[in-house]
C-alpha cells in the first residue's frame, strides 16, 4: 500500500485519546522505520477530544506492508485509545531477490548503445554492506556502476577512455547514503542527461558533473543487474555480487522485472560457477 494520509480519533464512549503520536512503518514486521521530515522522527499533533477526527497529509508517502502508531501522549483525563484510518492506493510493485550468486542481464538490441541521456530508478533492500547494483560498460573505456560499498551507495561514471588526452582522469564517482545494509528499502533514482547527473537516494539528491570531454555513454551488448560478469568467462564475476531485492527496476523506460517476469528473450539470468 501506498500511504498518502492518516486521520485518527478518540476512543468512542470514552476519555481517551492520543495526543501526539510517532507513525512508523515495516515490510517484514519486524524492522521498523519511523516516518520522518527533516531527517528527524516527525512528531503528529493528535486529538484534544474523543469526537473531533485529525487528519495529516504525508508531506512524503510511505510504501509499506504495515503501519503502527507509537503514542506519545494520551488524554490527561482518561487513557489512551483512538479510531484510526489510513488513506492510499494500491501499489504496483515487481521484485526480483538476488542471493549472491548471479546477475540479471539486459541484452541490447544492437551491439552497443550510445546514449546522451539515461534514467535509472529501482528500489532495494539488502542486509550485505558491499555488491554490485547496476553495471554496464564499453569497449571505448565508458561504463556507469551502481554499488554498495561499506553500507554507502557509490556511482561511478567515466565517458570516455580512462585518462583524457592532457592525462587528466575522466573517471567520476559519488557517494551517497549511508547504513543502507539496514534491510529496509531505500529508493535510488540517477538522472544523467550529457555530463550533468542528478543522484538521489531516499531524497537526497546530489547535482554533479562528469569528468572529461564526451558527452555520451559507449555500453556495449547489456547492463547488468546485481553483479558484473566477466566476458567470456560465463560464471566468474569481477566484484561482489549484491544480495537482497530489488523493486521497480527501471532503464530508460524499461521495466526490467517486468520483461524478466514475461520471459523476454532480451532478459536473462548468469549463475557463479
């Protein structure tokens, strides 16, 4: 469900109520994360009576399995007690688990795509501080990979060969993020349109420019999602793998999940050997 309002009232035929509460919210029922604003656990202002309903908007909605109330304060002449209702919507969500030992590849139509703009958005959840989310690379030196390292998110960057022709380095890499093996999800949504990169996760977005003097991104055959297989050797990876889930995979428009789920040819699995 996708959280978008929540509204409460006092207990009926009684003296209680809350009147000030934490919201937080959980996949599994066992890790909970507090709803927050300002990166700080939101305090909600409840109810001064049994009959009068408090309604919040979520200035952020949540997408959760379930939801619970942890009050603060209850009616000084009574105890505490409350109707509650939550407003939403469905919410469509494709996950593919990863435990490790394989990738997920998206093969190009073509043998390689050059491209002066890309979007990438998924969701993921993981208890292993390093692995490899996202990688797609080139014969001219470019490639873009997403990974964990220490429980941070790095994006590495590099159009172009390796070094420029004056011998500067054209190699970029941010980070972002931090404690994210938690085993809660976190949303990553990386915009790049030339050399300019938006890169956000969970909300926090860092603008930056790439390195160097071109302007596309060279991915030869496919993108890989979860791990980096070596080429022509089927079953060898070069880094960690990733091991969790991820949701809503996105590129460029693509559902990857999604065409993996219906079997498309373009979308298949390598296992380490």
């Amino acid at each position: 469900l996708e959280v978008t309002a929540i509204s409460t009232q006092g207990r009926w035929g009684s003296l209680d109520w809350v009147s000030s509460y934490h919201l937080q919210y959980s996949d599994s029922g066992r890790n909970w994360r507090s709803y927050r604003q300002d990166n700080v656990p939101w305090t909600f202002p409840g109810n001064t009576d049994t009959h009068t309903v408090v309604q919040h908007k979520l200035l952020h909605s949540i997408r959760t399995r379930f939801l619970r109330i942890l009050p603060l304060e209850g009616s000084p002449s009574g105890g505490i007690g409350l109707r509650l209702e939550i407003y939403g919507c469905t919410y469509k969500s494709d996950v593919a688990d990863f435990d490790g030992r394989g990738a997920l590849l998206y093969r190009f139509n073509q043998k390689s795509t050059s491209t002066v703009k890309n979007v990438i958005a998924l969701r993921f959840r993981s208890r292993q501080a390093d692995g490899v989310l996202v990688h797609g690379a080139g014969q001219r030196g470019d490639y873009i990979t997403l990974e964990l390292q220490g429980g941070r998110l790095t994006l590495h960057l590099n159009l172009g060969e390796e070094r420029s022709g004056d011998g500067d380095s054209t190699h970029t890499s941010v980070m972002s993020g931090s404690l994210l093996d938690d085993h809660l999800w976190h949303s990553v949504h990386i915009e790049r349109f030339n050399k300019q990169v938006n890169f956000t996760v969970d909300r926090d977005t860092q603008h930056f420019l790439i390195q160097g003097q071109e302007d596309s991104l060279e991915v030869d055959y496919e993108l890989s999602f979860g791990g980096i297989p070596l080429p022509g050797k089927p079953g060898t990876f070069l880094r960690e793998n990733f091991h969790g889930c991820l949701e809503n995979l996105y590129y460029n428009g693509v559902n990857v999940i999604d065409m993996a789920k219906r079997r498309k040819p373009q979308i298949y699995m390598v296992v380490r050997s």
